[in-house]
C-alpha cells in the first residue's frame, strides 16, 4: 500500500513538473488538438481590411464540424451567401444554377468565369475549399508561423516571423505551374484565447503589399474566429449534398 501511495505521489509529481514546463505554444497546440477531439463544434469567422486588400472573396463564414464528419459552411460574400459541405477529402458546393456540386464538378464549370483560360471564380472556389482546414487544424499550424509566443493577460500572443506571413498573403502558385505573387513588407501578428483547456477564440493580422502581373495590392487584414457550442452542435446535411460527396 505504501509502495502504490510513493508511486502515485511521484507520477502526480511528474505530471505537475510536465505542465509546469510547458510553454505557451504548447498549450495553445493542446488546446487546439482537444477542441479537434471534441465530438462538434461551432464557429464564426470575421475579416476586416481597413487599410485595403479586401478582395471579393473575404467575408463572413459561418463553421459547423463533427469529429470524423461533415463539415458545413455558410460564407457571405457581399450579397452572396454560399453553402459548401465537406468530407474528408470530398466536398460538394451549393450554385445558383446548378444546385448542389462535387468540388471535381465545380473545378470544371466555366459558367462565371470568362471562357478564355482568365480567372474563375468557381475553380479558385473549388481549390480554397479542397485545401480547407478547420480551425482546430488551422491554429495547429498558426503556432509554427511566429518567432514565438508569450502570455499577454488572458491571451497569448506572437508576432509573425516574415516568412509566416508570407505564406499567409500568398494564394498559392498559379494554376499550370506558373509562378506565385511577390510579397513584400510581410508582416503580422496572431492572438489565442484559451478556456478550460480549449481554444475559444483566435485572432490573425496580416499585412504587405503583393505584387502580381506587374499590379501591386497592399493588404491589412484581421481575421478573428470565435469557437462556440461545443458538444452541442448539430451538422445536418441535404441529401442532395450528401449524393455529391
């Protein structure tokens, strides 16, 4: 008996020493990978640019995920609010015109875009969702893109390394292999609220200027997500989306 009580005084010890050490990127890694655990989850996505680089594509999103899952997403775009629904590696996205689409069908249709190899909004659309993470998936990396991360209050806070914001201005490379834009004056910031061991909340700035086809766009964009009713969330999905899947 006094064997087992020594053990398990010197296990709690070590387990004290463990979270004691840990560092503030570490619990915001934790608290992401226990919100991912969860059986759902909820969230809101703002984005402000008040110093420019809005673009067309940024907007409000509203998140619903299940663990091993759906995920469902309603993102409003000026006055146009898409539905998108997301499994695994699959998604379908709800069009105008053609109802329900896979993401492969939706790559595919031309219908907005201009017929002569320009931009199209649906592929661009379609390869952004193809790539989605959610935000327990997202924070996981945001911690390896700052120098590092210190409490500030009842937050934790860091500034972007050049190249961590870099990546987050960059789109990617262009279709075709063709090379990506040019950043310059990257730089930003990102903030994690915390509670009960799970991440609540999150806030991401970015800024530079991105220079694409000789054409130079300065960016100043916040993003903030807010996490909410986990374990209580529901995903229903149309059958109609499930078909495409």
């Amino acid at each position: 008996m006094k064997k087992y009580i020594l053990l398990s005084s010197m296990l709690f010890a070590a387990g004290s020493l463990l979270a004691a050490d840990a560092t503030p990127k570490d619990e915001v890694t934790t608290a992401a990978i226990a919100l991912g655990n969860s059986a759902n989850y909820s969230w809101h996505t703002a984005i402000a640019s008040p110093g420019g680089g809005g673009g067309r594509f940024n907007g409000p999103t509203d998140g619903k995920t299940e663990k091993a899952g759906y995920t469902f997403l309603t993102m409003t775009r000026g006055e146009v609010t898409t539905e998108a629904v997301l499994q695994g590696a699959k998604g379908a996205v709800k069009t105008p015109d053609n109802g329900w689409e896979s993401l492969d069908e939706l790559a595919k249709d031309t219908g907005n875009g201009n017929g002569n190899g320009g931009f199209n909004p649906n592929a661009f659309l379609a390869r952004a969702l193809t790539n989605y993470k959610t935000p327990d998936a997202l924070v996981t990396n945001l911690v390896d893109k700052a120098a590092e991360l210190k409490k500030d209050g009842d937050a934790i806070v860091g500034e972007l390394t050049e190249d961590g914001a870099k990546s987050l201005l960059t789109m990617g490379r262009r279709p075709g292999g063709g090379a990506g834009p040019e950043i310059s004056n990257a730089k930003g910031s990102e903030k994690f609220w915390l509670k009960d061991g799970l991440l609540v909340k999150y806030e991401l700035k970015v800024s530079g200027t991105v220079s694409f086809n000789g054409n130079d766009r300065d960016v100043d964009r916040t993003t903030t997500v807010e996490i909410k009713d986990v374990g209580t969330t529901k995903v229903e999905v149309p059958d109609e989306a499930k078909k495409k899947l």
